[in-house]
C-alpha cells in the first residue's frame, strides 16, 4: 500500500466543532506556532473560538475562514513531518486554500491572510444578500426521479452563488497582492475540477471560485481515473471521508482515512 498513489483532502466550512483541534495545540509546538500566526494575521482570538465557541461566532464565516484553515494546515504539517507524499491535493470550498499552501502555491501566511479577507468580503456579501446552501450528498443515476438526499451545512450564507458574486472583484485585487507559485504537487480545483500549472491561472481559478459551483463529484472521479487508492481527509470532521463513500463505487479498491489529533494521526500511520 505504501507505493499506492495518495490524494490529500482539506475539509472546508461546516467540519468545525467545538474543541477542534485541542489535543496538536496540547502536544505540539508547532501547531502553536502556526495557530499564533494564524491569530495574529486574522487579528480573532482563534484559539478561544474553536476551544469554547460559542458556535455561532465561530460558524460566522469571518472568523471560521481563518480558523478551519489553520486547522487543515495543522494538520497537513504534521502528516508532512511524518513522510507522506501525497500525489494530488484537493481542498472542498475553503478546504482548497490548504491545498494551496500544501501544495506550495502560496506560502502559509498569505494563505491565512488570503482566506481572512475573503471571510471578510463573503460576509459582507451575505449581509447585503441573505441566503443559505443545500449540499447534495447522494444521487445515484438510477434514483434521479426519487428523492435527493440532502444535509443542512453548518455555514452562515449562501457561498458558491451568485448572491456572493460582489465579493469576486476585491478578493481578485487582494490576491494581486500576493504570490503564486507553480505548485509542486498538483492541485484539483473545485472550478475545473483539473490541476493547473500556470499561476496566472490559478488566481483567475481561486477568484471565481467564491461564486462557482464545487465540482466534487468531478474530482473524485479523477482521482480514480488517476489510480489513487489512499484518500486522507485532513482536518476536522468526516465529512469528505463521507462524500467518498457516497461517490466512489464498491468495486473500487481504495482505503479512506480521517484524522484531527495527533492520536488519530499515529494510528492512521500504523496502517498506511
């Protein structure tokens, strides 16, 4: 198993709890050192939010944003220092801005900055345009006349749509500002569900993707055609561990792992 292809995948909005993250900030130096960064970009008291909530301000996407991201890059920074080599990144929604990072496309502290303005700019978009998601978890061809399984998303407006689409063009002058890099492991982003090399590219990509549609299901069956075998969902939650089991066929041979703690951590690598 150890020379099977491995995709990495960064949960996004609506995988954050109370107490998230607790044990790496308990046990590791490093992931203080990244969560004091974190709080010092964003300016939140970040650490104080996931541990004791409430959960309303911590669902409140200016303040989740730079939180669920400095989670995902906890967490990747662990799994890196363990010797894993993924062969794809992949990132659901927010999620995708830990690939970035992982993926050396941009560096950690722009990557915090980045999703802490565009938590900004999504809020005030909500506010002006009040909506919610509806995330479709299962819809088998065979079912499409019956009815849609669906799952109310722990998120506080209504993202990927049109009635955020005012946040594209600051969030596109922000990114100006900042350097992208060809990325060093490839990338399948949400709006092409392809990899993409040039990083011109990659800012036009990451800028539409605020109003676009998450093209998941289209990523997943890449990576089966690309022959991964080993999905590591890492941050908080199950929830893309649970989109793969809806998605990937029985018949398909591959092994899902999750993890959050360095616990959970330790025994995935037992097995891998």
């Amino acid at each position: 198993m150890a020379e099977q292809k491995i995709a990495v995948l960064f949960p996004g909005q609506g995988s954050q709890f109370l107490g998230m993250g607790k044990e790496f900030l308990e046990t590791d130096p490093e992931a203080r050192a990244l969560m004091g960064m974190a709080e010092k970009i964003s300016g939140f008291p970040l650490v104080r939010l996931c541990q004791d909530g409430p959960m309303e301000e911590l669902t409140r996407t200016v303040h989740l944003q730079p939180a669920m991201t400095v989670m995902n890059l906890i967490c990747w920074q662990a799994l890196a220092k363990a010797g894993v080599k993924p062969a794809f990144f992949a990132g659901h929604s927010l999620g995708e801005y830990g690939a970035l990072a992982a993926a050396g496309i941009v560096s950690p502290e722009d990557t915090l900055g980045l999703v802490t303005e565009r938590g900004r700019l999504m809020e005030r978009e909500a506010a002006a345009n009040p909506g919610g998601m509806q995330a479709v978890v299962k819809l088998p061809i065979e079912a499409v006349r019956g009815i849609v399984e669906s799952a109310t998303l722990k998120v506080s407006g209504a993202w990927h749509s049109e009635l955020i689409a005012g946040a594209v063009p600051d969030f596109e002058a922000a990114m100006a500002k900042v350097t992208f890099n060809a990325p060093a492991t490839p990338v399948l982003f949400n709006v092409t569900a392809a990899s993409e090399s040039d990083p011109a590219a990659i800012r036009q990509i990451m800028a539409r993707q605020i109003a676009s549609t998450v093209r998941w299901l289209e990523i997943v069956e890449r990576l089966m055609a690309e022959e991964v075998r080993v999905f590591i969902e890492v941050g908080p939650k199950t929830v893309l561990t649970g989109l793969l089991g809806k998605i990937i066929p029985p018949d398909y041979e591959h092994r899902c792992f999750q993890f959050d703690t360095p616990e959970g951590l330790a025994k995935m690598l037992e097995v891998l």
